[in-house]
C-alpha cells in the first residue's frame, strides 16, 4: 500500500517542481531587457551616419583638437558605467597620399607616447569600414586607478580619416562589444 502512494507523490513533486522552473525562467526573462531599439545618427556636416542605441546617451561635440573635430560621443545606460564611443574626423589635407597603414602607424606612435601601461592586444589593417579598408587598434592602457581597453578602428576617403574610439573598464569591455560592433557595422560615410 505504501508504493500506492509514494508514486502519485513523485509525481506531483515532479509536476511541482517543472511549474517552478517555468515560472522561474519566464521571471528570468521577464528581468532581462529586451531588445533595443536603434536610431539613426546622421551629421550631414560631416557626412557620417549610423545607428545607435536608443537608450544610450549622445553628446554632440564638435569640438576640435588640431586637425581632429570629436563629433559625438555615445554612453551606455549603466550610471556607473565608464563606456563610451566616440566618433571623429580628423582633415589630413596636409598629408595627400596618406594610406591607412601609415595613418595607424602615427596614430600607434602617439598612443604609446601618449597612455601609461599601454599595451597593444590587436593591430591590424585588414578591416573595413564603411566599405572602406580600415585599420584596426586594441589596447589596453592605464588611467588613474582604471585598466581601461579601447578599440580604434578608422578609414580614409578622400582628405579625411573617419575614426570610431571605443572605451571601456576591462571589466566591462566585453559586455558592450556586441552592441558597439552592430553601430560600427552600421557606419556610413555619406559625402
């Protein structure tokens, strides 16, 4: 008599137990945020676009530093995030001919002249951006107490290197990746 009972009790314990986990799951999925909806950033001044996450934060620059006007930065929503992205144009008029092995060549020169610990993980210039041969940094470098990892990737057309930096602590590098690689992956240069 007692198996009697022992198996309708496995099994409500079994069907209890499923119930759990599908209601744990679907709270799971219910916690994660869903997908993001993607703007468009366009600068006809600078004749780039691209898009970007609709819930990340965006600062117009324009601000100029030499031959490099910073255009605009990006920032994801994590408050206590040091991530960022931000894309630049620099005029190289002055160097005609410049091809991107050279341009990430100097620009490799003064990272290292420039960061403390900085330390190359990737340098390559066989990528393309906006359809266009692009060059690709990865390093890592020091600031204050922050290991930070950046990511350049940049390409020349005409009498113009278009560049995208992308930031993050160590740390958080990797979380952000998917989404900076789909806005880099959406980058136009329109002029």
């Amino acid at each position: 008599m007692k198996s009697n009972t022992v198996i309708p009790i496995l099994v409500l314990v079994l069907i209890l137990s499923g119930l759990t986990l599908i209601v744990e799951s679907k709270l799971i999925a219910i916690a994660q945020p869903g997908p993001t909806n993607l703007l468009t950033y366009a600068n006809s001044t600078y004749g780039i676009k691209f898009q970007y996450p609709s819930n990340w934060d965006k600062v117009q620059n324009g601000t100029k530093q030499d031959t490099e006007t910073d255009i605009v930065t990006l920032y994801p929503p994590a408050s206590n995030s040091n991530a960022s992205i931000d894309v630049s144009v620099d005029d190289i008029s002055d160097e005609k001919g410049m091809s991107v092995a050279q341009y990430s060549s100097e620009g490799l020169s003064d990272l290292k002249q420039s960061l403390k610990d900085f330390k190359v993980i990737e340098s390559t210039t066989n990528n393309v951006l906006a359809t266009l041969p692009a060059y690709k940094l990865v390093y890592t470098s020091q600031d204050g107490n922050t290991v930070l990892k950046d990511m350049e990737i940049g390409a020349i057309k005409g009498d113009k290197a278009y560049i995208i930096t992308y930031e993050g602590g160590v740390g958080e590098y990797d979380k952000y990746l998917p989404m900076v690689q789909k806005m880099i992956n959406s980058f136009q240069v329109t002029k």
